[in-house]
C-alpha cells in the first residue's frame, strides 16, 4: 500500500513503548512518510519502527517541550522537509506534540485541548460544565488542601497525581487517619487531585475517530478494578474486550463516552477513556487520554474482531477512514501474570499444561516468562512476568477461562 502519496507524518517516539513500533510501522504501511523524534538513539529503536522511517531525530532531552519544538522546527527547515501531521501515543508526549503542530501550523489536537486530556482536574471541569457526571474532585498542593478537599467532599476520597499514570501514587482514605498515613505517602508528588470515590466496575471506552467521526468504539472491562491490581501484588489482573457493546451498563458507558468526546471536541485519533458503572447502573467519567491505551489493550481488540487495529489508526489519521470490518466477533480477555516466590529468576510455571489442553483452541497468545529468566517488574511494566489472551463469543465462557488462567496458572520465582 506504500505508494508515496500520503501525508507525511512526525512520530514523537517512534519505537516507544513498545507498542508504538506497530502503530509507526502502520504509518509507513497506509502510504505516509514517517519521521521521528525521540531520546532512543538510532541502534535503540526495534528494526520495525527504523525500517519504517526516512528520518529520525535523536534529543537527549525531548521532555524540555519547549527546546524540542525549536530543535525540531531547524532539523525540519535544514532539510527542506513540510510535514502534514504530529502524532504521539505515548501519555507523556500530547502535550509536546501539540506545541509542535502549534509551531508548525498544523492541525490536530491544540495546545489547550491536550492540556485539558493531560490534567485530571481541568479535564473534569470542562466535563462538569456540559452537564456530564464526574466524582466530586479538587486540585491541591498542600496538605492541608488536601485534608480540605476530603472534607469537602466526604469519605472515601481518592488521592491521586493530577496528571499521572498506571495507578502511581494513587490511594483511597477512608477516614481522617487514613488521609494522613496517604499524605505522607504523596508528599513527593506536587499536585494532586482529591475526588470522591466510585464505588462500582471499571471499565474503558476507547475510540478511533476521524475529522470528528466516530470509525471504531471498544469497551474494556478491567478486573478487577487497576487500583486493586496495584495494591495487591498477588492479583493478576484482567482485562476483558467486551464484544457486546449495547446491552446494560456498557450501553451507558458507551453513551457517556460519546458525550465526553463531543465536549472536548476531539477531532482525529485514538482515545482512551476509563469510567465507573455503579450498582445502580449509572455511569461515571473517570479519566480520558488522547492517545491508545497501553497494557495492550490494543492487542485486545485485534482478537476481538480479528482486525489489525494499528493499521486501522494509521487509516483514519492519514486518510480519514477504517475500511476493515470492526465488527466483533468475541469478548478477548488479557490475562498478566506476577511471579509468586522471592527469587529473582523464573523457575517453573505450573498449571498451563493442564488448561492449555482445556482451552487452547481458545487461546491465540500465551507468552509467559520462561523458565531461566530474570523475573520482570510489574511496578514498570503493565504485562509483569508475561500475559495471555482467552477469547470466545459467549461472555460467561470467556470470564470462566480467564479467571482460571489468572488463577490456576502460576509463574514461580525461586
Ligand atoms: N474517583 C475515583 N473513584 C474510584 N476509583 C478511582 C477514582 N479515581 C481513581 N480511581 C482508581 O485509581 C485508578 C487510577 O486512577 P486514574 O485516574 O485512572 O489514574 P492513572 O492515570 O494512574 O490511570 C483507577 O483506574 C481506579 O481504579
Ligand atoms: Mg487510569
């Protein structure tokens, strides 16, 4: 499909993380010419995501946002070269991303808009003024805003950075001795958001949308909720690409997320929303990032519509369209596995046999730590010491194979 004609498109990070080598790779696949800006030297990135560009631009310090802009906008006259888009999948870089299409006249996400995807507080304040339901929050910087905040708000309260990720530094109080045991533990964090917490299933609603349009909708159900994952490091987590989208509380997550998208006005891109169903059926914003959701996620919808959703991205961001067929065929359930045990290197893995010879047929990836190798930090990476995925068109029989692969497959350290 390279045929030369497509836009040319500025990748921040190309090959990082990993997953973003698949969406680079797309890029090149749909016919655009991709170049990069990133702090991985050429031999760091994965072959896929070089072979995919014709020029990459290597910043030691790519976070100074605004050094960058201005490094990039010489690199790009130097060269003669006009690009058409910036894009950026990675939580960290929306923000630069939007000052670099700000300095080169482009369009796509604003400046101000990705300021309001980044900030947990200011994306909940535009949200409270269209009438959407959020959880009560505050932003504070002191300890005593804090304890204001929660009372305020009431208990339980959720303490979290205003603009953080996977779970980092996020805790619950329940009360006002809990609070002071949380704000020492957040004390190194500048600015946090205090909110009234959810009760009720967490799920996702992620999205693929073009000039304003809405090309492709997923809603994961994650369990149990990322918080409780983080807390708990015997738990494996998992996550569930659900292939019904229109029935009970999913029907009024997939309503709400539609109306956040409206609100904020986003135009081109991957979303990645997360909301809460409470038991009364009602749903409840929870967070929003304007790019793909990590803990492959992505790879999740791939087996539950057996689309390559990479490709589809580069489609609607380069073209405007998604021309595969998204309909969903199963519910896909990503299984991460912790090593149980104290050692530092993998030594058996016990109980996959047994439901491999159950399930396989149902199980198009299990890609676990082997035996011999060091054991991974899940506090770093969401997938730990490996992760499978269990998929099937009956939802029942789907969550039944997933809960006994978190819970009868164990990987052992020592
Ligand atoms: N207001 C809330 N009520 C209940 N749970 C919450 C609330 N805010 C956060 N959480 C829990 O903490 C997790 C992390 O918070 P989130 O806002 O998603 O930040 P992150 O950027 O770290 O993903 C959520 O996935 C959820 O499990
Ligand atoms: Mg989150």
């Amino acid at each position: 499909m390279r045929d030369g004609s497509g836009p040319t498109v500025l990748m921040i990070s190309p090959s990082f993380p990993a997953d973003t080598v698949y969406f680079t790779r797309a890029l090149s696949e749909v016919g655009a010419t991709v170049i990069g800006v990133g702090d991985q030297s050429v031999g760091e990135l994965h072959p896929d995501a070089a072979g995919a560009l014709t020029g990459y631009l290597r910043l030691d310090d790519l976070w100074n946002e605004d050094h960058t802009v201005d490094r990039v906008a010489d690199w790009l006259a130097f060269h003669r070269a006009s690009v058409d888009r910036v894009e950026c999948l990675w939580e960290p870089g929306v923000v630069l991303a939007a000052k670099l299409r700000a300095r080169l006249g482009l369009g796509g996400i604003t400046v101000d808009q990705a300021h309001v995807f980044r900030d947990k507080d200011s994306m909940k304040q535009v949200l409270d003024s269209a009438g959407v339901r959020t959880p009560h929050h505050y932003r504070a910087t002191t300890r005593d805003g804090v304890r204001e905040a929660a009372a305020t708000i009431g208990y339980p309260v959720v303490v979290k950075p205003i603009a953080g990720a996977g779970s980092a530094d996020t805790y619950t109080a329940g009360g006002d001795e809990e609070l002071e045991r949380v704000l020492d533990s957040v004390a190194h964090v500048d600015e946090v958001s205090v909110e009234e917490y959810i009760e009720g299933e967490e799920f996702t609603y992620d999205t693929i949308c073009a000039g304003g349009r809405i090309l492709f909708e997923n809603v994961c159900w994650y369990r149990p909720k990322p918080l409780v994952t983080r807390l708990n490091p015997w738990i494996s987590q998992t996550a569930v690409c659900l292939r019904d989208l229109e029935r009970g509380p999913v029907a009024a997550g997939v309503a709400l997320g539609r109306r956040v998208l409206e609100v904020l006005r986003f135009d081109t891109g991957f979303t990645h929303m997360e909301w809460f169903a409470t038991p009364s059926g009602e749903a409840v914003f929870g967070e929003i990032g304007a790019r793909s959701p990590g803990g492959r996620l992505p790879h999740g919808m791939n087996y539950s519509a057996d689309i390559d959703i990479f490709a589809g991205w580069a489609e609607a961001v380069c073209h405007g369209t998604l021309s595969q067929d998204v309909t969903k065929g199963y519910n896909a359930a990503l299984v991460f596995k912790r090593a149980v045990g104290d050692g530092s290197h993998i030594t058996a893995i016990d109980g996959l046999d047994r439901l491999l010879a159950e399930y396989g047929e149902y199980m198009p990836v299990v890609d676990l730590v082997r035996p011999g190798e060091p054991r991974r930090d899940w506090r770093q990476v969401v997938t730990g010491d490996g992760w499978m995925v269990v998929r099937h068109p009956n939802l029942g029989m789907t969550l039944t194979m997933a809960d006994r692969l978190a819970s009868e497959v164990r990987v052992v350290a020592g």
